[in-house]
C-alpha cells in the first residue's frame, strides 16, 4: 500500500510539471507581448494580454502551490533508500526553477508595468493612465456609445425640422400658385397682359442676339482683312 500510493504521488507530481511547463512557456511568451499593447488606452481592447498575463500569473501560482504540497506529501509517504532520496531531491530542483521561472517573468512584466505608469503619468494633456481597470474602460465605453446615440438623435430631429420647413415652403407656394391662378381667372386681362409682357421680353432677346451676332460677323470681317 505504501508502495502504491508513492507511484501515484509521483505520477501527480510528473503531470502536474508537465503542466507547469508547457503554462510557463506561454506565460513567458504572453509576458513580452503584453508589452506592446501601447499607452494609449481608447484602442486597448477590453479583453488584452494584460488581463490574459494576470489569469495565467493566479493560475500558474495555484499549480505551483499544488506541486509544493505534492512533493511534501512524497516526501511524508517515501520509501527508505538512496533512490527515493535522490528522486525527491530531483523533484524540489524541478518545481524550484519553476519557481525561479515564474519570479523573474513576473518581475520583468511588473517592472515594465511601472514603466509605463510613470510614462502615462509625465504625458501632458490629460493623457488617458494605462492602469484604467475593467470597470472604468466598461464606462467609458458607455459614455461613448451614449454620447453617439444623442449625436444620431439630434442629427434626426435635425432632418425631421428641415423635412417640416420644407413641406411648409411647398404649401405655401402651392396656395400662392392658387390665388394667382384665382386673380387671373377673375381678372382675364392680366392673362392677356402677361403674355404681351413675356412676348415683347422674347423680341427684345431676338432683337439683342441679332445685334450681337452682327457685330460679331463685322469684327471677324475686321479681323481677317
């Protein structure tokens, strides 16, 4: 039974940094692209590196915790000899440079994290802090979505007010359009006023492009002799 359950120990120990591993890999790889997400927080995404960077620091702490109990717990259920010494000697190395791993990319991360504070902090013109949390970005994004909707409102009740004006310019001149036809069936001799007006208006225009094209056809002559 002891036997037994130092194979199983072991076998969770051997899973559980292989998982650590692969996690730390990624952990590391994460902790450099969350760098160049800029200081400019209207175009980080909600959902970043950044926050991807902190879910995996939590969870890769929890898995390191574990293996740190596992390997106590080998060490309680071990089996005299040398072999079993070395191997949990082997083991506390391993979960040791895990460790050592998981400080020196947590440390590089934090370290630039200030960086970058101090930064946003020195920019003038009330630049936006790079440390905004989830909450804050959700409601700026609320005032912005806000603000569009009123924008859009105004814009309508602007369209609807010329739409209005519009239609009142055209009854207007649709009733002026009507009395005058009014006058001019009660007064006939308008009719025939207005059309001996717009008839001497089209002489005068044949009389004044005759002119000009006479002169027009001298000064060529003039020219070319």
């Amino acid at each position: 039974m002891v036997g037994s359950s130092w194979e199983d120990v072991r076998k969770q120990a051997r899973i559980l940094e292989n998982d650590i591993d692969v996690k730390l890999v990624a952990f590391s790889k994460l902790g450099v692209s969350s760098g160049t997400s800029g200081l400019n927080s209207e175009t980080m995404p909600l959902i970043n590196s950044e926050d991807m960077f902190d879910t995996m620091s939590m969870e890769l702490q929890q898995l390191l915790s574990k293996l740190s109990q596992i390997n106590d717990k080998m060490a309680d259920i071990a089996p005299s000899g040398t072999a079993t010494m070395h191997t949990i000697k082997r083991h506390r190395e391993i979960l040791m440079d895990y460790q050592q791993e998981f400080d020196r990319t947590s440390a590089r991360v934090s370290a630039r994290r200030e960086r970058e504070e101090l930064l946003g902090g020195g920019m003038g013109g009330g630049a936006p802090s790079v440390g905004l949390s989830r909450r804050d970005q959700y409601g700026k994004e609320a005032a912005h979505l806000h603000s569009s909707h009123i924008l859009v409102d105004e814009q309508i009740n602007i369209a609807m007010e010329a739409r209005e004006h519009l239609t009142s310019q055209r009854q207007a001149f649709k009733r002026m359009q009507t009395r005058f036809n009014d006058i001019a069936n009660r007064f006939p001799m308008l009719n025939s006023l207005i059309y001996r007006i717009n008839a001497r208006k089209r002489r005068d225009s044949l009389i004044i492009g005759v002119v000009v094209a006479v002169c027009t056809f001298l000064l060529l002559l003039y020219a070319f002799h």
